[in-house]
C-alpha cells in the first residue's frame, strides 16, 4: 500500500498550479469577441438589428371607445409607429433629440397597449427636461447641449459619433383598473447608427447619462438607422 503524501509535499504541489491557473484563467474563460459590459465604446456591426427589444403591439390593438352621456365618445388609443429615420433639424443633436422623444412616445403608449389592450383608456407623457451631447471620436461627450446653448454648439454636434439624449417626463396613463401616474421618469438614448435605451430605476431630478445606454448591461437595443 502507498503511504499517504506528506501535507509539505501537498503545498509544494498546491504552491506549483496555483500561479499556473491564475495566470490562464482569465485567458481560458474571457471571450475575446464579447464586449465588456460596461464599455462605452458602442460598434453597430456588433449588434444584431433582426432583434430589437421593443413593444409590438397587434395592428388591430386599441383601446376601447367611451360614450359619455353628452354623446360624445372618448379617441381611443392605437398603436405607433416608431420614427425609422431622424427628423429634419439644425443640428444633429436637435434631430437626435426629437427622434428620442417620438420614439420615447411610441415606446411607451405600445408597452401600455400590448399591457392592457382594450382596457387602456387616456395616455399621457410630458417632457419636463431634457438634455443632450454629441459624443467625440474618443468615445467622450462633448459637453452638454441644452436648448439654451444649441446653436452655440451647432457645428461641433454636427458630424459626432452619435448623441446622447436624456428625458426627463411624467407618464399618466388611465386604464379600466384606475389611473396612475410616474413622476421623474429618466430615459437616456445614444442615437447613432444603433439606437440604444436605457431607463432610470429611481425618481429623476436631473436630465443626467445616467444610465449610460452604451453599457450593455444596462440598455437595449430598440432600433437600427444604419
């Protein structure tokens, strides 16, 4: 029968793979061709545009009609489309702006629509601020755009590497389980060749990148203008 080892034999053998495995471990596990989460260097060719995160509601979904006692009968709600290219403007963070408000819009009043299709009764979204920045070749924004300062900061947000926008709005939406409303909602897009979206988990105060909707892990991919 073999003698068992010795414990000094079993931490000289320990002591030799532990640098072998910690050294090659981050080569064996890490895929080189999946970005990091948490980059903000945003590649389009890298996402896949036949698979967009947004609601659909059915063609046929609306909400239903109401007849008050007047007569007069309450418009119902159909479904949005979504803006497929950017609205003409002066500059390209303008358009980026109106584009994330449409689509903003669209996005919202479809969600509540495939939620609660013919019990959806009012929709109402309004835009208390708004900020946004074009972002520079090294991947930094170039500062921030608000409608006060836009045509100071015409040409440089002309010709960016994408836009950053960020709303800040209250949603009311009525159904035929009450009404409800959200105050500071933030919703923060990067518009370029991909359009990306991302959603503030708190009350917001500020029109601020946060989230960021180039990390992956906090956005989703709702649309492509490529």
């Amino acid at each position: 029968m073999r003698p068992p080892r010795s414990r000094r034999s079993l931490l000289a053998t320990v002591a030799a793979v532990v640098p072998f495995t910690a050294g090659c471990s981050e080569a064996w596990f890490d895929d080189p061709e999946t970005p990091a989460e948490t980059s903000t260097t945003v590649t389009p060719e890298s996402y896949d545009c036949t698979d967009l995160s947004r609601p659909e509601p059915r063609p046929e979904a609306t909400s239903s009609t109401s007849t008050f006692e007047d007569g007069s009968a309450e418009q119902s709600l159909e479904p949005l489309e979504y803006p497929s290219t950017l609205p003409d403007a002066e500059t390209t963070t303008g358009a980026a702006t109106q584009y994330a408000i449409e689509f903003e819009q669209a996005y919202r009043q479809n969600a509540l629509l495939v939620e609660y299709g013919e019990a959806t009764r009012a929709f109402d979204l309004s835009v208390t601020d708004r900020q946004s920045s074009p972002i520079g070749a090294d991947g930094e924004t170039n500062g921030n755009v608000t409608e006060a300062n836009t045509a100071e900061r015409e040409e440089s947000a002309t010709g960016s590497n994408g836009t950053l926008v960020s709303l800040v709005y209250n949603l009311t939406t009525e159904t035929t389980d009450g009404n409800n409303t959200k105050w500071g909602v933030r919703a923060v897009y990067y518009v370029g060749e991909v359009v990306l979206r991302a959603v503030y988990g708190g009350i917001a105060n500020d029109p601020t990148f946060d989230p960021d909707p180039r990390e992956r892990a906090h956005s989703e991919l709702v649309a492509c203008l490529r």
